[in-house]
C-alpha cells in the first residue's frame, strides 16, 4: 500500500506542475519564508511577532533560523523536526 501511495502523490505532484507550470518552483517552504521577509521588509518592521499553527510551524522555524534577529516574539503550536 506504500508503493500505491507514492505513485498516487507523485501523480498528483506532477498534474500540480502541469497546472500551475513555473510557479510551482516557487510554492515551497523557503520561499515563504523569503515572503514574508519581504512584507516584514515592505512594511518597513524591523522585526516580527508570529503565531505559527500546523504548517505555520514549519514556516516560522524556518524564519528564525534564516532571520534570528528579525523576530521579536514567535509562539509555535508544535515542533516540527524538518531536518530529517
């Protein structure tokens, strides 16, 4: 049942490519990060507070290991081991 559902999620990986084309080189974890830095940054905030819940904790750990000292407060739900 591994094998089918790998196949089923590398079916659906690539009709998500078909459909959005070169966006989806962009529609990862790293670049939300890199947007969101870039709001703070439009916003002209020298640092954040974040609240990040389920996938928000992926981001926000992200963030402040990419960015430590632009974030004034963070409150992760759970923590995520995204090294591995």
């Amino acid at each position: 049942s591994f094998a089918a559902l790998r196949a089923a999620n590398r079916a659906l990986g690539e009709s998500c490519r078909d459909l959005t084309g070169p966006l989806a080189d962009h529609m990862d974890t790293g670049s939300v990060v890199r947007d969101m830095d870039a709001i703070r940054a439009g916003l002209g905030e020298k640092r954040i507070s974040y609240y990040g819940v389920s996938y928000g904790t992926a981001i926000g750990q992200q963030y402040a290991e990419r960015y430590p000292h632009r974030v004034r407060a963070m409150t992760l739900d759970s923590n995520m081991d995204h090294s591995l």
